[in-house]
C-alpha cells in the first residue's frame, strides 16, 4: 500500500499533466514559481496569468520568464 502523501502528488501531477493537455494553465505552478525565483515582484491575478498564458498559447512563444 502506498501512503498517502504518494498518492496526492500522483494526482496532482496527473491533473497538472491533463490540464495542461487541454490548454488550462497552471496558476499554483506560477505562483510557486514566482515565490521561489522571482520574490520581489508581484504575481500576475489569475485573470491577468490566464489572459496571458492563452495570448502566449496562440501567438506560439511559450511566454517563459526564464
């Protein structure tokens, strides 16, 4: 039997992976993202990162920070 903290991150990646299959962007991933490597800014709401992953998406540059 595999325990339980095994299991949530199996399923976290699993929908991190379908999600990103279908085009919905993952704003934990990119909050995260932003604690870690970017602290002295502001994080982009939700409303601005979608916009902006779906702008990124359709004009086919990926729109990475780094």
């Amino acid at each position: 039997m595999r325990p339980p903290e095994f299991i949530a991150q199996l399923w976290s990646r699993a929908r991190q992976t379908a999600r990103s299959a279908i085009g919905i962007p993952d704003y934990d991933g990119y909050l995260r993202h932003c604690r870690e490597h970017h602290p002295e800014r502001a994080p982009m709401t939700y409303a601005e990162f979608f916009s902006e992953r779906q702008a990124a998406r359709y004009r086919g540059t990926g729109g990475r920070c780094c």
